[in-house]
C-alpha cells in the first residue's frame, strides 16, 4: 500500500511492548491493527538500534496495509530512515522545532509534556500535532512518572485546539475517566498486549470513541 499522509483519528493509541521476539511482535499485529486503533507506536527499551530497524521493517508494512500512522518513539533519525509517519519526543530527545523542520508538514510529531504546562506550550508552539500528558495513573511502565491531572487533558485542548493524549496506568475500566476528561488518544501497551484476548482488548477500546 502506498504511502499517504498520515490522518490523526479518536481512538487508541497503541504502544509496542519491550519484545526482542520479532517474529511473535510481527505474528500479533494484524489482528490488532485491524481493530483501526488511531496510532501504532513502536517503543522498545530492550532492542538495540539494528533490532530496532529490523522491527520497524517487519510493522511498518502491516500498518500501511491497515491504514494505521505508525510513530517512532524517542528516535528522529529512525523515524526519517525508515519512512515512518511520525515520531513522538520526551524531554531529552531533542529540538521540537528541529524535529518540525526534519519532518515536514506530512508527518506527524507528538511530545511528551508529562504534567508540565510550560513543556505543552513549548510543544504547541513547535507546531507537534498532539500533546501527551501522564502519568495518568500509576504506570508499571514508568513507575517513577510524576502524576499528570486529568484536567490538563481538557485544560490542553481548550488552549492550544489540538488532540491531547493520556498515558500511564490506563486500562479499559479506567479509560471512561479519561474520555469524560477530554483525551482524544489513550496510550496502552500493558492493558492490550498481556491481555488474553488482545484483539478484543483492542477492540474495547475503540468502542469508547464510537
């Protein structure tokens, strides 16, 4: 499938697990990209950058074939090597305004703002096309992340008019929370992929946006 400009849809917005296994990353996406989550991150603390190209490789076709923007976490330079849509930046990876410039206007660029109100303007400013706040609840994943009030997702959206997504701690019972509080993205890795059925894990929480 060709490549299109990336449509930043309502939804889940799900994150790839620390799996070195890409053949059992590869073997589960299909079934969960075709849930149509909004975003399919690619996250993977444990790979080192050679397995981190061989895993883009594997998912970004699957994600062309669904019709889903896959993101990069953490690293421009891999996003723009390997054609993703987009990459999405903490607080060390670099010059927002830079990753604007490297990306264009046709890829996506999200930002991790965690509780900080200075770092959503700072985003918003640099032209990223949505805003992350979290943790939202207590997260296995960052359990060290400062917590993030759920009014800033609402507080966010009114100020700079762009989605705004929620991550740490979410799972399908708590994410009714968040939607009632104003986030248009909900970043799972956990609650979809140790789930028994992660498809229809999946799938749950797409009905939240119906």
């Amino acid at each position: 499938m060709a490549k299109t400009d990336p449509v930043l849809r309502r939804g889940l917005y799900l994150v790839t697990p620390d799996w070195t296994d890409t053949g059992r990353l590869v073997a589960m996406l299909p079934a969960l990209l075709a849930t149509r989550p909004a975003l399919l991150q690619y996250r993977n603390k444990l790979a080192d950058a050679a397995l981190r190209r061989v895993q883009v490789a594997g998912l970004l076709p699957l994600c062309r074939a669904a019709g889903v923007p896959l993101v990069i976490n953490d690293d421009l330079a891999l996003a723009l090597e390997c054609g993703a849509d987009g990459v999405h930046l903490g607080r060390d990876d670099g010059d927002l305004a830079a990753a604007r410039a490297a990306l264009g206007p046709h890829r996506l660029l999200g930002v991790s703002c965690y509780a900080e109100w200075p770092r959503a303007e700072a985003a918003a400013a640099a032209g990223a096309d949505y805003l992350a706040f979290g943790a939202v609840f207590p997260s296995s994943t960052k359990p060290s992340a400062p917590p993030a009030p759920l009014a800033l997702l609402g507080r966010a959206k009114a100020a700079f008019g762009r989605p705004v997504a929620a991550i740490g701690g979410i799972t399908v019972d708590n994410a009714p929370l968040l939607r009632a509080a104003g986030a248009d993205l909900l970043a799972v890795i956990s609650d979809v992929f140790s789930a028994p059925d992660p498809a229809a894990r999946a799938a749950a929480y797409g009905r939240l946006f119906d």
